[in-house]
C-alpha cells in the first residue's frame, strides 16, 4: 500500500508532459485483482489488476470511478484524473484490461471487454469504503467506447441482471463515428472487428448520464461527429447523452507526449494517420469537467 500525493501537471515544449508534486490531499493506493464474470465473450475467466485509490481523511461510503485506458494499455493518461477525483472526495480504480502493443487482429473486441468492466463493477461495489450506489465509468478513446457500451440496458441487464448500474459515464475522444454506424446499420458490413457491435443494444440505454468530450480536430472523426451521435442516440429509450466538443483538440490531448501512428480506423474508417497533439490547457479543462460531471451525478448524501 502507497500514500500518493497529488500533483499538479503541465506539458512544456516538444509535447512532454511533467507532474510536480504540490501540497494537496493524499489518497491511499494499492494495487488489487478481481476475476471476469463468466461470459460467453472470453474462453475463460481472467484476473485484471488495476490501481484502487482511496481518499484519505474521508468518513463514511465513498463514490467512485472506474477508469478505462485507450488501446495503447496504461499509459499514464488517467492518473492525473485520478488524482484530481480522489482530490474531490472520489475512489478510482484504473484497471489493465490488456497491455500494449495490440493489433487489429489481437486486440479485444468491445464484447470481450464487458466483462472487465462489469467485473470491476461487482468487485467496487463490494469494497467496504465504497458505495455501490454511487460508481461511474470514464474511459479514454477505446475505453471511451466502452464506456457508452456500458450504459445500454443490454449489457448492464446481461451482467448485473438490474442488480447494479453504473450511474454516470464519461467518454473521452471514443470514435463518434464507430457508434454512429452501429446506430445506422452500415457497420455490419465492416469488416473491423471493432464495429461488430450489436444494433439493438444501442436501442434501450439505462438512464444514467452519458457525456462526451471530443476534439474539434480529432484525425478519427468529422468536427460533428459527436454532435451527430449524441442527437441519434438521444432517439433510444432511456438514453441521456449530451457532449462537448474543445475547439483546436486533437485526439489524446491529454496524453503525456505526443503521438502520431496511422490506423485504418482514422478518418471515419479511410485510414490514415492520426495524431495526439497534448494541450495541457484543454486536459485541464477536461479534468476540471470531469471531477464536476461525477461530482454532479455521484453526490454525497
């Protein structure tokens, strides 16, 4: 166990990002595991580990907020989120659903990723500090998309069957697009795995909030794609989507260095290179929304 002192985080020039330690509430980390639920989605259960971050100097059940990496693993994104949470009054638990290094062909689909998340679900909700009616979900790009996938009735029904929810998602840059097709059928004929999502999940969604944050200049997505997306799942039962959308961001702007790779997902599924510009001012304002957002939907009692 580690006692973990907030920092404050700024990118200096060349994109490279450095965390000074300031005085600030510590919160208590520690490095925990919990096995999948059996699902017909992995041949077998698997163990994930993930960091648990508990505010220290807090009484009573505490709120929390699962934090789902990007397809590159862990990569130091979700700290500085976690931090400013667990400032707030907020547990984390970031988790390792896979390392990097992932291909198109390796990497998991988003239904072999449910039952990481719904796992890490059952095991906060039964952590004595934490209160089970109080845990939201925020992911980064790829864990972005789980994020949404997380608040169809579907999956929450098929893993929980209505025993637990999460009661706020926040998805960061998760590919508009991808969801878009889903919604209009043209996805089916993809050959990406990653698009094989089911349409009728994205029919029924639970009622919890569901925001999300996108870059104006985001190499995956039209400027409106989000917007576009939003406004066509707001027609499903249930759901309460809204978004934001920072002028001049880029996909991953608030990565700790900057990254350009091409992928044939950018650019609505054309492929071609895509870039994480880091903007310290705008992952500031992304990290001051989402400690209001879960604040907001995750109130103490």
């Amino acid at each position: 166990m580690t006692r973990i002192v907030l920092a404050t985080f700024a990118c200096i020039m060349g994109g490279l990002c450095v965390w000074s330690e300031a005085s600030a509430q510590a919160a208590i980390s520690k490095r925990v595991s919990y096995s999948t639920p059996q699902s017909k989605y992995l041949d077998a259960v698997a163990t994930v580990s993930g960091t648990l971050s508990i505010p220290s100097g807090k009484t009573g059940k505490l709120p929390a907020v699962l934090i789902l990496h990007a397809s590159g693993g862990v990569d130091g994104t979700g700290a500085p989120y976690a931090a400013d949470l667990n400032k707030a009054g907020i547990a984390t638990y970031e988790i390792e659903m896979f390392g990097p290094g992932q291909t198109l062909q390796s990497h998991p689909t988003v239904q072999q990723n449910m039952p990481h998340v719904f796992g890490a679900l059952e095991f906060l909700a039964a952590q004595p500090e934490i209160d089970a009616d109080r845990v939201g979900v925020m992911g980064f790009s790829w864990g972005g998309m789980l994020a949404i996938v997380s608040a169809t009735e579907r999956f929450t029904n098929e893993f929980t069957q209505g025993k637990l929810k999460f009661k706020a998602h926040l998805a960061l840059y998760p590919v508009c697009w991808i969801h878009s097709s889903v919604i209009d059928g043209s996805a089916a004929s993809s050959p990406h795995k990653f698009l094989q999502l089911d349409r009728d999940a994205y029919s029924r969604f639970t009622g919890a909030p569901v925001h999300i944050l996108a870059g104006e200049k985001d190499h995956y997505d039209d400027p409106d794609s989000c917007a576009k997306f939003v406004a066509d799942a707001n027609k499903a039962s249930g759901a309460a989507f809204s978004q934001t959308t920072y002028p001049g961001a880029y996909h991953g702007w608030d990565k700790t260095k900057n990254v350009e790779s091409k992928s044939p997902l950018a650019y609505k599924g054309r492929g071609g290179m895509w870039a994480a510009y880091v903007d310290w001012r705008i992952a500031e304002q992304s990290r001051r929304f989402a400690v209001e957002f879960f604040s907001k939907y995750l109130p103490r009692p």
